[in-house]
C-alpha cells in the first residue's frame, strides 16, 4: 500500500513494505543514520523518534516519542516523523545539543540523538513543565558512559531554559530562540494536505506493535493480511457517572495523562511508571496487553482487579467477557478469528474503595515482571465489603484469585485476617520455576506483595514490622 508522511521537511510517498520497522526505513530507504539500532526491542531508546499527529480539530499537532526498533512503518502514515537530522539548525548546536555540550553529557554518543529527541519533544509538549517530566522523557533512554548525572544537569536546565515567566514557549518561540528548525511552521499546514487514511484490511491485527516487533519482526516481514489499526477519532477514555469505558486502542499513555482516573485512582502515574518508558507507553495498547496473554502482563493484573468487562467484536456481532474469564490457558485467550477488543469499561472506586498495584521485576522500572499483583478492596469500618484481588507470574495465566477474594468479604484487617488470605492464595496459585526464579521465589513474593497491599493501604492497622 501506499504510504504518504513527513520525515522531517520533507513529503515521504512510499511503496515499501509496510511490515518493515520504521528504524530500518529511516536508516536504510532514507540514509538517516543519526537513529541508531542497538537492541530491537524498544529497551535502551537509541532509535527513539518524534512522531508528531494532526489534532481532532486540525489546529495543532501533538508530538510523542517513540521507539523507531519496534514501530511497523505502516503506523507513520499521516503523520509527522522528525529524528535527529531534523533538529539540527543550518549552522550551530540547537538548544538541546548546546546544553548537552555545555554539560559535559556526551562521551561515545551513540545514545545522544535519542536523548536529544527526548529532551525537544519535551520542550515542544506546552502542558508538559516540571523536572518529573522531563526526567520521565528520558527515562528509557540508555547511556553506558556517562553515569546520567551530566545528562540529566543538561535535562534540568532545559526545563526552564524553555520557559518563559514560567509558561513553556510557543512554538514560534521555540523556532525563535534556537530550539528547533524554522520549518516545524510549517508542518500542521503540510499534514493537512497528506492522505492518512488507514486500510482495515487482514486478519491479523497490529496496533503499536510493541509485543509483536519483539517477538516476530523477521516473521512480520515476510507476512501477508495483515491489518494495522491507530485509533484515529474519538476519545480513547470515557468517564460517565461512576464508569469509566476504555478503547481497546487507547495506549498506556492515555491512562497515565488522564487526571480524572488520576483522581479516583490516586498515586496512577506511579503505578504505570513501573511498566515501561514514556516512548513504550505512547505506543502500547490496552487491549494488546491483553491479547498477549503473558502470565506476567502488568495491564491484565491492573485490570483483573477492576472487575473488567470487555466488549469483543467483529464486523458482524460483539460481545461481553469478563477479562477474568478471557484468559483459558497459557497464551490462549476467549478471543476468535476476526475479533478483537473494541472497549473496556470498570466501576471507578469511589469513597470506601482503595486500589493498589505492586511489581517486582529485575530493575524497579521499566522492566518485565517477575511478580505482580493488584487490589480493589471496599472497606467499612474496618471490615471487608468488597475485594477483587489479581496475581501475575504464580500460574499460567494472570490469576484473578476468587477465593482469597469471597475468603476476605467479612472480614476485618488485622494481621491475622492477612495471613489467612494468604494461605487461602497459596491454595489458588501454581508458580513454576523459569529463568525469572523458582517457584518458591515465585511464591515468596506474592505473599509479600499481597502484604504490601495491606501495609500501604492501611497503614492504621497493619505494620510493617508485624507482618513482614
């Protein structure tokens, strides 16, 4: 299929095979070598790229990073690519170059064009403004000279190097004072006038493509019927009452800039910091977290403890399924050909009801887990109303855990109510040893986690002290 974008300044019409990863187009078809491939699986951020896209109301264009290793180039279609090349200024150091310069935050620099993507994607977004950020921009950019600290000085004094009487410069400011390239002018104008039609054709089905250019980007390449999909209209949440409704194209990213489910589920932007870089959440679906059916999924375990209801559809029919009885056996899911997940929808917690999510993995963030879980536990006066209560990683699906559930309903929180919970867990779960640990590792840290819960959510009541 025809494939119409910008890279850069410059109108890209193509032909070339839209399986192909947008790394190897920018590299090989364009001869931008400034993105560098280092690991093809979206962890160390030296292929990370801007992508810009038209607002619903065509009067601006939203930027986001992402990583150019496992983006299919089909997904680039009406939009706005910007790497490296297309930040440089004709003759002198952008801001961002100037102050990674001043900053001694360069030693080998095959990681610096990412960071240098990072950092002006930063500075382009107007509603982005703090150092937490900043530093959220960065934070799945690898560098293995530097130790971070210069690179993260030169990050700093670019969050308020781009400010003005504390608000973000406008684009024209940014043009003005050296920050990016006089054509990004330009480019809502040029989007405009580029065909971004997507064709729903295929069987299978590729959204951000984050699990399955990991997995099979050579396969991918070679494959026929296949069928990408961006959610290009309406609003990927939806908040009604007490409801929240989710697209199944609606990416992590979404959740985490959505304040009104930051409001009813407070410390949200932490929890999700644990999944995975700012470029990973632009891209990664929902619903593709679900569709992978990994045992580990930190989506299914969030999710299972909302009580999620998904709508599973065709083009002729749909249907319901609770995401606790979509998973039926490792990697196999209620899911048939030519279905996919169009929404998702769950009870918001209100007043009496707390929600926590615990992981553990290799590194604290932006890792695969070795272990998740998560509550939604409704509590009066001290007594259990409610509970739903997920674990990843102890059994060969995300466990939706039943019976610890209807065992807590009734119960009081107490140190021992916990330690009988946690026995009645131990009945539910089936770890195996892997190359994440053994089973008994496995086991140990969900009864720690689970304890975890407790702990944070009900600091009155249970100590650490007591029951660690």
């Amino acid at each position: 299929m025809m494939i119409e974008f910008i890279l850069n300044d410059k109108i890209i019409k193509t032909e070339a095979n839209s399986s192909m990863t947008l790394v190897d187009f920018i590299r090989e078809n364009r001869n931008l070598k400034g993105t560098k491939i280092v690991c093809r699986e979206g962890d160390c951020s030296a292929c990370t790229v801007m992508v810009g896209t038209l607002s619903s109301d065509q009067n601006s264009v939203k930027y986001q990073t992402i990583t150019s290793c496992i983006s299919p180039l089909a997904n680039a279609k009406g939009k706005h690519v910007v790497t490296v090349e297309g930040l440089n200024l004709s003759n002198k150091l952008n801001q961002v170059q100037q102050s990674l310069k001043d900053n001694y935050a360069s030693q080998c620099g095959f990681c610096t064009p990412g960071f240098v993507v990072a950092m002006a994607n930063y500075c382009l977004n107007d509603k982005v403004e703090t150092e937490q950020q900043m530093l959220d921009a960065i934070s799945g950019n690898i560098c293995r000279c530097t130790g971070y600290v210069a690179i993260i000085n030169a990050a700093k004094e670019l969050v308020e190097n781009c400010k003005e009487q504390g608000n973000k410069y406008t684009l024209e400011q940014l043009i003005a004072y050296d920050f990016i390239p006089a054509y990004f002018s330009k480019i809502k104008k040029s989007l405009k006038s580029i065909h971004s039609e997507h064709q729903a054709s295929g069987k299978k089905i590729i959204a951000g493509g984050t699990d399955l250019y990991v997995q099979q980007a050579d396969i991918l390449l070679q494959t026929q019927n296949l069928r990408y999909i961006t959610l290009e209209q309406g609003q990927p949440i939806v908040i009604q009452g007490d409801t929240c409704s989710i697209s199944g194209l609606a990416t992590v990213t979404d959740l985490f800039d959505n304040q009104e489910l930051q409001k009813s589920i407070p410390h949200l932007q932490d929890f999700l910091r644990l999944l995975s870089s700012e470029p990973i959440r632009n891209m990664a679906t929902v619903a593709g977290n679900f569709v992978n059916a990994s045992p580990i999924g930190d989506m299914s375990a969030f999710f299972l403890a909302l009580d999620t209801t998904l709508l599973i559809a065709d083009k002729d029919d749909s249907r319901q399924v609770k995401l606790k009885d979509f998973f039926l056996d490792y990697k196999k899911i209620n899911l048939k050909d030519n279905e996919s997940i169009a929404k998702l929808w769950f009870k918001l917690p209100t007043k009496n009801i707390q929600f926590n999510f615990e992981k553990v993995s290799k590194r604290k963030h932006l890792d695969i887990a070795t272990a998740n879980t998560a509550i939604h536990i409704e509590v009066k006066d001290n007594r259990v109303i409610s509970c739903d209560l997920s674990v990843g990683g102890v059994s060969a699906i995300p466990k939706y855990l039943n019976k610890t559930g209807e065992f807590l309903i009734g119960k009081t929180i107490s140190n021992d109510t916990i330690n009988q919970a946690i026995e009645v867990m131990n009945s539910e779960i089936s770890p195996i040893s892997d190359v994440r640990g053994t089973a008994e590792y496995k086991r140990l840290l969900a009864n720690q986690l689970v304890k975890a819960h407790f702990i944070k959510l009900f600091p009155n009541h249970i100590k650490f002290e007591e029951v660690a």
